[in-house]
C-alpha cells in the first residue's frame, strides 16, 4: 500500500509542473494557438480543479472557439471558485450576451463593475450589453421585444468583446489551488 501512495504521489505533476503547462496554455493563446492553448488549459484544469484561473482561461478559450455553453460553465465555475474574479465575470457576462441571456449578462458586467470599479474593460463590457439591450428594445412593441432573434444581433454588437484581454496572461494572476 505504501508503494502505491509513493508511486501516485511520484506520477502526480508538482505546482510548477502545472503552471509550466499552464504558461505553455498561455503561450499558444499569446500566438492564437487556440486548440494548443486549450489542450494545455484542460491538463491544467485536470490538474488544478479548485485554481479558479486555468477554468477562466479555459472558458475563454472556449468562447473564442463558439462553444457557448462549455465556456458559461469553466466560468461558473471559476466563479464559484474565486466569487470576486472581475475577469471570469466580464467573460462570463460576454458569454451571456452571446448566448442572448442579455439580462443575465448585465448582472454579471454590473457586478464586474462593482468589484472592480477603476476596470476599463468591465465598463466597456456592461455599456456593450447595455447598448445591446437598449437597441433590441427600441422601436419595437413590447411583444416582438421577447420575440426577437437574439443571436445576430448579439454577435455583431459583441464582436469586438471576445477580443477582449484575458486577465489570467497577467503575471502574478495566477496561482495553484491544488485538489486536496
């Protein structure tokens, strides 16, 4: 029994093992490397479940690839992680609209804002949804409001969005929470 737990403890990457792999991930996003940069996010979150960053690097890696709902989920969960993580909310409100979940969307970018009030891209995230919002309601009576195809209208006005930083490249934003 002793040598197994030496052996599991011998095959299991140290902290700097996983955060080379998670700068590798960092890298190839640096490069536009997308799938490099998610193969390298996956080992990590595989790693590193209860580290709140790789799950937000992972969503927004995501997010860039058009898998909505997988991105909504690395950044719910980096939130319930790290609940004040203003990054996983800006992506995940962004996300949100996106998806044309728009008042969803304006809780997160509000509550961006709010835990990180001098954050530029905070503000310009929740002015985009606010815009959006204000422009699929306007001119329009009340029941072809709820009736309107959200996702193209979402998308070209939250085109630059996904563009946005990812705030887990910053150094020193980053750190290993282990699973134990």
């Amino acid at each position: 029994m002793i040598a197994l737990t030496s052996f599991a403890a011998a095959q299991k990457p140290s902290g700097t093992q996983v955060e080379s792999i998670y700068q590798r991930g960092m890298a190839a996003l640096q490069k536009g490397n997308l799938p490099a940069a998610r193969t390298a996010f996956e080992k990590v979150v595989k790693l590193a479940p209860k580290s709140p960053e790789p799950h937000n690097s992972l969503g927004w890696v995501l997010l860039n690839q058009g898998q909505l709902e997988p991105a909504i989920a690395q950044f719910r969960t980096a939130l319930r992680l790290k609940p004040n993580f203003p990054q996983a909310r800006i992506n995940l409100a962004n996300a949100l609209a996106q998806n044309g979940k728009l008042e969803d969307a304006e809780a997160q970018a509000r509550e961006a804002v709010r835990i990180a009030p001098n954050d530029s891209e905070a503000h310009r995230t929740l002015g985009r949804i606010l815009s959006l919002h204000a422009s699929l309601h306007a001119d329009r009576p009340p029941a072809k409001r709820r009736a309107i195809g959200r996702k193209q209208s979402t998308v070209s006005l939250l085109s630059g969005a996904s563009a946005g930083r990812n705030q887990s490249a910053r150094s020193g934003d980053y750190s290993i929470a282990g699973d134990g």
